[in-house]
C-alpha cells in the first residue's frame, strides 16, 4: 500500500458488484487525527518506521484468514444475508461474524465471508488511496476510499466528482503525461502546498464551495479554452 501512486493500476468493484480494473486518481494521505477523533486512513500492514506516531487500526480477520486493517471511522462493505444487499458501515461498527465481501479466487465474481475477530492495535503509517469507483480491492476485501465523515458513501463520492473528472480529462483526453494530482500539487491558494493531501483537501471541500468552483470552472474549463 505505501508504494502506491496517482495512476497506478489496481482492481476495484463498480456499482453492479462486478470487479473491474481501476486506478489511483491521487493519494489522501492525512495527518493523524482529525476533527471529531475521525482518522482519515486506510492501512495495510505498512510499518513506516521513519513516523513515530501511532494510531488505532481495528484488524479485521475473516474466515478464511484475510485481514484488513481499517481506522474506526473508515468505511467497509458488508453483507446482509437476510436482506441480500451491500452496504457501506464503519470499521468500528463492524461485528464478529458480520459478513464481508471478497474476491472468489481466480473470478470476477465476490462471495461474502464471515468475520471471526476484530482486534484494535496501535499501528504506524497509513494511506487512502482513491479509484473511480471509490472502492479498493485490499487482501481480496472490498473497502471504500472514504470515511464516515457526516457523509455516506454516496455523498463523498459525488463530492470528489470534480476531482475524478479532473483527471479523466488530463489523462484521457488531453494525454498529460504528468500526473494531474502528483505530490506536491496544489489548488491555488486555497489550500497550503505541503497540505493538499489529506485531512486538508477534505475539510476544504466540506468548508469552501469555492474550491469546487474553482476547480470545475477554472482548471476544466480554462484547459478547454487554452486548448
């Protein structure tokens, strides 16, 4: 997880279910802790020791011996057997045999498997990546690329459209070879540099409409004009 970049390639699930190919738009890579004791992170067993500070991971082990390691507030599908429908909850609402979905070996397809532990550690080093779809495939486990911040999945993932279409338009259509949210990118003045990534760029979206506008409007539509 921690060597992943804006543009690399991994697998996610779209709306219909279905496993699909994806790719990194950018990375939320945050600071500790946010407002509210809300962690923004999704962490993989990925040990930084250069960073000395520690957060709670809840380490989630299935029955067939897959674990995830999640922040409490990050958001995880499940799967209700009795209503037979997905829904996104956080790892810390999570209970031992709640059902999670993951990959069937060598298929498309997803089977729901049973939670056998939960076990809250203190970890170093934490990413969130984020796809198209706003899913990640993590150890074959589906999670989400956000967290429960006020917001449902659905919301967060229409409030990081302008981003998603952002990079579909620098890449795919006008072929930048750069990557459009690489390291060090930032959006103006809005936002300081070093703070783009992360809690930062979260908060300026749920706090300033002008920095959708600004990106939709003048990033995007200038681009188009100077084409």
């Amino acid at each position: 997880m921690k060597y992943l970049r804006s543009g690399d390639k991994v697998y996610s699930v779209d709306k219909q279910g279905q496993i699909v190919k994806d790719e990194i738009i950018m990375i939320l890579h945050g600071g500790l802790k946010t407002e509210g004791n809300s962690f923004f992170a999704l962490q993989l067993h990925m040990e930084n020791k250069q960073s000395s500070h520690l957060a709670p991971f809840y380490t989630i082990t299935t029955s067939f011996n897959q674990t995830i390691s999640l922040t409490g507030d990050h958001l995880i599908m499940i799967y209700n057997l009795h209503e037979k429908r997905s829904i996104m909850v956080a790892a810390n609402e999570l209970k031992v045999n709640d059902y999670l979905l993951m990959a069937e070996t060598n298929s498309q397809n997803l089977s729901p498997v049973p939670i056998t532990s939960i076990e809250l550690l203190y970890k170093t080093g934490f990413i969130t990546p984020m796809t198209y779809t706003g899913t990640l495939l993590v150890n074959g486990i589906v999670a989400s690329c956000y967290v429960k911040h006020h917001n449902t999945y659905n919301e967060m993932h229409t409030i990081f459209y302008p981003f998603r279409l952002y990079y579909y338009l620098m890449k795919d259509i006008f072929r930048l070879t750069d990557e459009p949210f690489s390291i060090g990118m930032h959006v103006n003045s809005l936002v300081k540099k070093e703070e783009f990534y992360g809690h930062a760029l979260v908060r300026s979206i749920h706090q300033s409409k002008a920095m959708i506008k600004y990106i939709v409007q003048d990033l995007i539509f200038h681009t188009f004009l100077n084409i």
